[in-house]
C-alpha cells in the first residue's frame, strides 16, 4: 500500500515518488508513505515504511538517529541581544569542556561528540513567535517571553560506519530477516548510533548555551527523524523505517521550517496507522544542493556574501551554505503543514521564530 501526502497546491517530484514506489516493492514491506517534504535522496527523503519480518538499514541512511531537540535557556527576549550574542559565538570552537558528558560513554567516534556536522545541520536561537495551545505550551514547559535553542543533528561519522559495516558484512540493502544474527546485531548498534545522536544534540546545546551565558539547559523536546523502531499493532510486530519522517507516538515535536521561515511545534494524532506512525520531520528541499549556487548567484551576490549580510543572522565557515541552505532551495514549510492539518495528522501549538542560525 502506497500513500502520498498531498494537495493540489504542493509539489513533489515525481522522480521522488519513482524513488518511493520501487522502495515500496521490496520483500516484506506493507505500507510505504510519502509525506508531504517528500523528495529524493539515496533513498527518498520525507519518507516512512512499515515492514514485517525483515528491517532495511539503507532506507534510513547514515544518519541513523539524527533528529531535533528543543532546549530552553532562560533568557529573555528582552534581554537577547543579537549582536552581542553572534561575538560570543565566534569564539565557539574548543570541546574541551564536554568531558563531563562523554567520561562515562564507550561510544566510538567520541570525539564527534558536540559537533554539529554538515549539510542541513544546525543550532538556532528562536523565539516563540505564536501560541496556538496555551495548555500544550505550558505542559511541554515552554515561557513565551523566553529564547530557545533548537539543535538539529545526528550521529555522526558512527552511524555511517554502521551502514558500511552491514552493507560490507551482510549486504543489508537486500535486508535483515528477523531471527538473525546480522538482524539482532544490527539493531543493537542502530540503538547505539540512536544514544549517541541524542547526546550529541545535549551536548552542542550544552556548549552554545554555556557560551552565551544562559541561565538554564534544559532539553523540553527531542524527536528522532532517521531510525527503525518496533511497533506493535494488533498483536503483531512490524518495522517502522522513517527516513526524513518524524515519529507520530512519541508526543509533540518540531517540524523545522528553513533559516528564512518559522518552524513549528505540533502534536501529532496518535494513531496514525495509514501514515505509519509518522509525519513531515521539515520543510523538505525543493532543489538539489548541486544546482543551488548556479541557481542563487545573482541573488545573493558576492559582496552580499562577503558582507554575510543576511536577514536571519548566519554564521557559518563554508560560505557554499548561503546557496545550499537558502529558504529559496526548500519547500514553503507552511504548505508542508497545511496539507497535514487537511488530513488531519496534527495539530499545531506553537510556532518558532529563528533569530540567529548557526553552522558551524
């Protein structure tokens, strides 16, 4: 069974729905769903499956883990000041100060801890820019008169060396039948790569939030959009492969919208079989990052760059982000919500204003 997401008036790609249909024709899957920042990757992107007796780990990537997490700080919106905040932050560079975090981990790859990686990944302060659910806000523990810092980020090198592995080992793009060892070994290190990715996120908020001086660190939401969990329905088991999808079950979370856009905190309905258990994780691209720079040139022009005079307050090192991750290169993140409210996954309870986007 097949399901798009998707009205007259959003656009997806139809070589992303060729990507999600020849999916769909693997052994043992069931369900596969199309959400509505569907569009193409190594696998399709914006994507969930459902599957019975056998798990895929290349649909997930090599990302495994990655997600968002929300975390409050305790300052005042009237007290943040932008300019004075953007200063600290270039001085952000040593991870000296995370051996309380990882003294007491075996991870590999432990000195990725903290970092933020590349591509889409980022720490950005916000603001709550709309309440649409004030007993959900104060329930999720949010001040609206406060800034927040929402990290999004993943497992980094260590769940690319697991894809790798069982790509290597197993040949796990032909999948992992349940019962086996490469199936139960592999699981384990997916949950693994899934931890780490989580701390990672507690420790960049941890060290952008000790550098701005802020009053508290305290993680309000987190939700993974790479992974494969069990899901028990009707006394049967089934897998649930999100690549670029948010989780339905597990509470509100964040649907992130572009560094030019709010993003927004939703509480997804709770059973929501005939979408797999999931729902848009974000705005989700419109353009290849290859073909950006040629696209963006003439808008953001050279002395544009140079001047890094950019209306959301960008810090980054590679100067390829202004084109790669530019509000232009995504979809409109209030249409990827719409279509999700007219097939009633959601409901929305506040919205995220970005102040400063960091990436670096």
């Amino acid at each position: 069974m097949i399901n798009i997401v998707k009205s007259e008036k959003s656009w997806i790609e139809s070589n992303a729905v060729d990507q999600l249909k020849k999916i769909a024709t693997l052994k043992g899957i069931i369900k596969a769903v199309g959400l509505p920042d569907l569009h193409v990757g190594k696998t399709p992107v914006g994507a969930s499956y459902m599957t019975e007796d056998i798990i895929y780990p290349h649909i997930i990537g090599n990302d495994i883990g990655c997600g968002i997490g929300l975390f409050s700080t305790g300052i005042k919106k009237s007290k943040f000041k932008i300019d004075k905040t953007m200063k600290k932050l270039e001085k952000l560079s040593s991870l000296e100060n995370i051996n309380n975090f990882i003294k007491d981990t075996d991870f590999p790859f432990k000195e990725k801890l903290g970092t933020i990686g590349s591509g889409n990944h980022f720490a950005e302060f916000e603001e709550i820019d709309r309440v649409y659910d004030e007993k959900a806000v104060d329930e999720i523990g949010i001040n609206k008169n406060n800034i927040y810092l929402l990290v999004h980020s993943g497992s980094r090198k260590y769940g690319e060396y697991i894809l790798n592995k069982y790509i290597k080992d197993y040949s796990c793009q032909n999948g992992l039948n349940v019962g086996t060892d490469a199936f139960d070994e592999y699981l384990k290190e997916h949950d693994n790569a899934v931890e780490f990715a989580k701390l990672n996120r507690e420790i960049i908020a941890d060290r952008i939030s000790n550098c701005v001086n802020s009053k508290e660190n305290k993680k309000l939401l987190d939700s993974v959009h790479n992974s494969i969990t069990k899901k028990k329905v009707n006394n049967k088991t089934f897998y649930i492969h999100r690549k670029g999808a948010a989780p339905s079950d597990t509470g509100c979370i964040v649907v992130a919208g572009t560094r030019g856009s709010n993003s927004y905190i939703v509480k997804p309905k709770y059973n929501l079989l005939d979408y797999a258990y999931s729902i848009s994780h974000g705005a989700g691209r419109k353009w290849s990052r290859f073909g950006c720079k040629e696209k963006l040139e003439k808008v953001y022009s050279k002395k544009y760059v140079r001047q890094n005079n950019m209306k959301c307050n960008l810090m980054y090192n590679d100067k390829n982000v202004i084109y790669e991750e530019a509000p232009e290169a995504y979809k409109n993140i209030d249409r990827v919500i719409q279509d999700m409210l007219d097939e009633k996954m959601i409901e929305v309870v506040a919205t995220l204003k970005p102040w400063i986007t960091y990436k670096r």
